[in-house]
C-alpha cells in the first residue's frame, strides 16, 4: 500500500514551531492538519428527518451523504457551511440499499470551497481502508449548533465488503460526514455508531462512487438550485440559565393554552425558549410525579439528579427562535361514526387523519411572505411532539406528518397580523390560519428579556 508519510510529518513538524511562539510549542497532529484543509467543506444538513452531515465532492455543488439523513424529505433540504452561510438543497441520486446520497447546491454567493479527494488507489491491489490504519472522521454531532464541523480521530478495527469499522468518535448528527485517511482522501461515508464503547461504521467510498457518475449526469441537463443564501439562527444563545437565577418566576405558571391555536384540520403549537422549558420541566415532573408520592410515603424527597432540568447545561433548546409545531387534526373514522351511531353512545374512539401537511409560510394580512423560516422541516408525528403540545392524544391507525417551522422572534416586534398558510397533499388550495394577537404578545413577551439582556 502506497502511503506517503514523509514529507506530511516534516511539515507536521515544522508547524509545530511556527505556529506557537516561544519555547513551550505544542504539538500539531498531522490528523489536525487535514482537518484545516477539509474543514470548510463539510457540512450541516437539515432536513425533514433532523441533522446530519455531508461534504463537497466536486465544484458543481455535489455534495455526498447518507439518505436516512434526507429520508422524509422533499424541498426542506438546508445545507449550512458556516454561521449565516445557509443554503437551499436538492436532492438528485439516491442509493437506499446502501444508505447513500447526493445533494446538488448553488456555490455562487459563498466564499471559495474546497472539494474532498475522494480515495483514488496507486495500483489496482491497493484497497481503500486496512485494518490498523488511522483515519479521521468530521461531522456535526449530537448538537450541530455547538458541535459542527468536529474531527475526532480514530482506528479502523475491520473492513468488509459493505462496511469500514473504527473506533474515530460518531454519534446522533455525524451520519453522511467523511471517513478520512491520513492521505486525506475519503475512504467512506459514516452511518452511524454503536454508542460510546462501540465502533462507527462507515460505507466504504468506493460504493459510492456509481452513484456520483448518475448525479452528475442528472444534473449536466438541469438548473442548479438557488444560489440565494437563507437566514440562520442567532449564535446569541436565549440566557435561560441567568434568567433562571435573576427572574425564575419568568418561567412558572404558564399555559400552553395561550400558544396554541387551530383551524378545522390543523392543530399549531407556538414555542418560544421560555416556554420550550417549561414545557419540559412540566412533563419531567409529570413522569416522576409517582416516584414523588413513593418518596413521600418512604418519608424522603428525590435527589436533584432525577429531573434534568435542574442541570440547566443539559437543556439545550436556547436557539433565539419562534417555532411553529403544525400538525393534522384528527378525526373519527367512518366506522366509528357509524357504531356511535347505532349504539347511541360514544363507544367506538378510532381516528384517522383528513389532511397530510407539506409545507407552510408565514404572511402577512395581506397576504405577502413576511419571512423564510430559519429551518423547515416536515416530519412523522411522534407522542412526543403531541404532549408538549398539550393537544389531545388520540388512538391513530394511521401515519401523518406535521410541519415545524422556526422563525426570528423579531418578524414579530410591532405587528400582530399574522397568517400561516399550510399546503396539504393533494390539495390545490392552501388553508390560512390567522396568528391570534394573544399568541403574538406572548412571543413578544417572552423574547423582551432576550433583547434586553444581549441587547439585540
């Protein structure tokens, strides 16, 4: 196998002097190194499923990832290099049977970005990844906001025909980012992980390799998506934690009753930072409210440790954002009606939904686009989503999906005629939700300690 080593850990050792002053260097890793190199061109994608990564495997915009990182997804594809460089994605090859695919989007607004070497063998013999060999993987894991763009370094512990094993640190967000030799060419994809002890798998890059043939003669024939960049999220975090200690009782005896409101065949739940919070420290309490009772009767109190969020730094929804949850109403089935009917009393409880939601804006009275959201994303409804919510939770005999939608808590300052419009699948006509005023104060409200403190 024909790996160079020589003049990268010459130059690994040179840097080690140039780039601290003084007597006390620090070592440079040849593994950080090509991390510089790479960095900027991998990236966060957001998409209907959650987050994943990708990275930029020629200068048309391709970009390679998994496809359970798009799974779900139509048109709410964003992909973000760097903080307020977001852009739309499309999604042009996928590769189910082996987790695979390739987005397209528009470079022509962003600053310079470099393409990843894929894994290109010096002799036919040579195989892409052996056992014992380092590697390097970058992704965007568990928290995308904090952790994007984050190497770790590692071992590959076994090599088959479908998969590389290694032991570089993946987790929840790192699938679709790539598996780097110390070459720095791209010897796979990563997939997922086995947990903190287990090893991260990866699809080797040579699988990968028919798929970007048929995406680049995909797109050869078509436009590219807009080149237009998208607003991101505030890096100024919501301070819930100083909140917490100067004006606790800014967080106590809400009603999510005030957020909420619907129309005949969608229910939306408005979430600001405040009230995400409460939220959760309503439902923590709720499940442990039992154990509560148990302590009581045993004549002690649960430790601190059993509701997390008294450890303010394991709360992580301070984003600055206005997020609608819009999900579909459901109603009763025909048949259920019917037994009702002929029973003459409400015995039969089975619902299903009317209307599938695609996608959502936020106008104005008038009817005009006030903002794009800072992230979109249709997804299948989960119990969880519905509790927070406080909506009723019905016995469901079918799948549906729901919209969340995030927006800058400014649209809101000085106005209070608001509208969601929402497309549902296979409807022509877009259904209007107006905003209620209440719901437009209470995100005002909620958001004045927020300007105040980080003085926005």
């Amino acid at each position: 196998m024909k790996r160079s080593y020589v003049a990268p850990l010459a130059m690994a050792f040179c840097l080690s002097f140039m780039l601290t002053p003084g007597a006390d260097s620090r070592e440079f890793s040849k593994a950080g190194q090509i991390f510089q190199d790479v960095k900027d061109g991998v990236v966060t994608i957001f998409a209907a499923a959650g987050t994943g990564s990708g990275f930029l495997v020629n200068s048309n915009g391709l970009i390679l990832t998994n496809n359970h990182v798009v799974n779900e997804s139509n048109e709410c594809v964003r992909v973000k290099f760097q903080q307020d460089q977001v852009i739309s994605a499309e999604i042009v090859a996928r590769d189910r049977q082996n987790d695979l695919a390739i987005l397209r989007v528009n470079l022509e607004e962003l600053p310079a970005k470099p393409t990843l070497k894929l894994f290109d063998p010096a002799g036919q013999s040579e195989p892409e990844a052996v056992v014992g060999e380092k590697v390097i993987a970058v992704g965007s894991p568990l928290e995308p906001d904090i952790l994007a763009c984050t190497m770790s370094e590692g071992v590959i512990g076994k090599v088959t025909k479908d998969a590389v094993y290694h032991d570089a640190a993946i987790d929840h967000g790192s699938s679709g980012g790539p598996l780097l030799n110390f070459d720095g060419q791209v010897i796979g994809v990563n997939s997922f992980g086995f947990g903190s002890r287990g090893p991260g798998c990866a699809i080797p890059i040579s699988t990968a390799k028919s798929l970007l043939l048929s995406a680049e003669k995909a797109i050869s024939s078509s436009p590219p998506p807009s080149s237009g960049l998208l607003p991101d999220i505030s890096s100024v975090k919501y301070p819930i934690a100083e909140l917490m200690k100067s004006n606790p009782g800014f967080f106590q005896k809400r009603k999510q009753a005030r957020h909420n409101f619907s129309s005949s065949y969608f229910a939306i739940a408005c979430l600001t930072p405040p009230q995400s919070y409460f939220q959760a420290v309503k439902l923590q309490d709720k499940i442990l409210s039992s154990s509560a009772r148990r302590a009581a009767k045993k004549g002690f109190k649960l430790s601190d440790d059993e509701f997390d969020y008294k450890n303010l730094s394991k709360y992580k929804d301070g984003d600055p954002v206005v997020t609608f949850l819009i999900m579909p109403v459901p109603k009763l089935t025909g048949s259920s009606i019917a037994i009702n009917l002929l029973v003459g009393a409400p015995v039969y409880n089975k619902h299903e939904y009317r209307k599938d939601f695609m996608k959502a804006a936020l106008v104005n009275a008038a009817g005009s686009l006030m903002a794009l959201p800072l992230r979109a994303t249709r997804t299948p409804m989960e119990k969880n989503d519905v509790e927070i919510t406080e909506y009723t939770q019905y016995e469901l005999i079918d799948k549906s999906y729901m919209g969340i939608y995030s927006f800058d808590p400014k649209i809101f300052k000085g106005a209070s005629k608001f509208k969601i419009l929402i497309e549902s699948e296979g409807d022509k006509k877009s259904i209007t939700v107006p905003i209620p005023e209440r719901v437009v104060q209470a995100i005002n409200e909620d958001f004045e300690p927020y300007w105040d403190n980080c003085k926005i």
